[in-house]
C-alpha cells in the first residue's frame, strides 16, 4: 500500500488505533464483566499483601454507605484499634474491591507519628461490590474489616 504522504499515513493510522479502541470501549460497555476485577483478582492481590500469612478479622471498621447513588464520590472511612506507639503501629492500610477495573483502590502507609490510625476519604466504585480493608500491624501481623455496598450509578467505566 503506498501512501501519498507522511501526513495521510500518520492520519491513516490514527484512525485505525481509535477504531480498534472504539470497539474495545464499547465491548467494555455492552459486556462490563471483561472490564471489572473478579472476586480472584481481589483475592490474589491481598495474597500479594500478605504473602500468605494469616489475616485476622477486628480491629478494623470500614464504613462505607450501604446504598449509594453514585459511584463517583463514594465516602470510605477506615479506623484502626492501635495505640499507635513506637512499639504497636499501624504501618500500612490496604483498600481493596472486587468489582473496579484495578482491584488496589489506594495504600496509606502510616507511622507512630501519625497520632491514629484513621483515613477518610472519597473513592470510586464500578459496581455494587465488597470492599475489603487490609491492615498490616508493626508486629507483622494482618487483620481485615469489610463492607458491601450496593452502587446505582456506576463509575470506574474507562478501560486501563
């Protein structure tokens, strides 16, 4: 195939790249489960996070609304029971959910000086889904809080 100059073959070639996306954007849309993370990708991150130690269940509460309109601003709020000393800390937070195209919504890394071991914040969500909070201690040890929530309006629609 020859091309009459660089331009048209540049042009030529941006349209087939945006065509091969455009189908990819709408095969997302009309079959959103391919876009999603699965309940095993969720799992297998916090394998990763873990490494395969015991997670125990307590010490933390994530509160998340039940319901939600819309998936775009969704309050997520994760407390830890820590004294927060030099000897007993929480060192690192894990934001996990099954149903977001990625499974890691956000890592906090805290130290004794963050005085507690409490974040607040606005995430996104896809889909109706469980979100699981992963709490890595000084000791080394793991414990996990989760909630449901059930998500009207989607967000999280963009391929990554």
């Amino acid at each position: 195939m020859k091309f009459d100059s660089p331009q048209k073959m540049r042009r030529r070639t941006w349209m087939q790249q945006l065509q091969k996306l455009t189908l990819l954007a709408l095969g997302a849309y009309f079959i959103p489960s391919i876009a999603l993370a699965k309940k095993e990708e969720a799992d297998e991150l916090i394998k990763q996070i873990t490494d395969g130690a015991k997670i125990q269940e307590g010490r933390v509460t994530l509160t998340i609304p039940p319901l939600v309109e819309n998936g775009n601003l969704v309050v997520l709020k994760v407390s830890v029971d820590s004294p927060m000393t030099a000897a007993d800390y929480v060192k690192a937070i894990h934001v996990i959910a099954e149903g977001n195209p990625l499974p890691n919504i956000f890592t906090a890394y805290l130290t004794p000086r963050s005085g507690t071991a409490n974040i607040t914040t606005r995430v996104r969500l896809a889909d109706s889904q469980r979100v699981w909070a992963i709490v890595q201690m000084s000791n080394g040890s793991f414990w996990q809080g989760s909630a449901e929530t059930l998500v009207t309006l989607s967000a999280c629609t963009e391929m990554v």
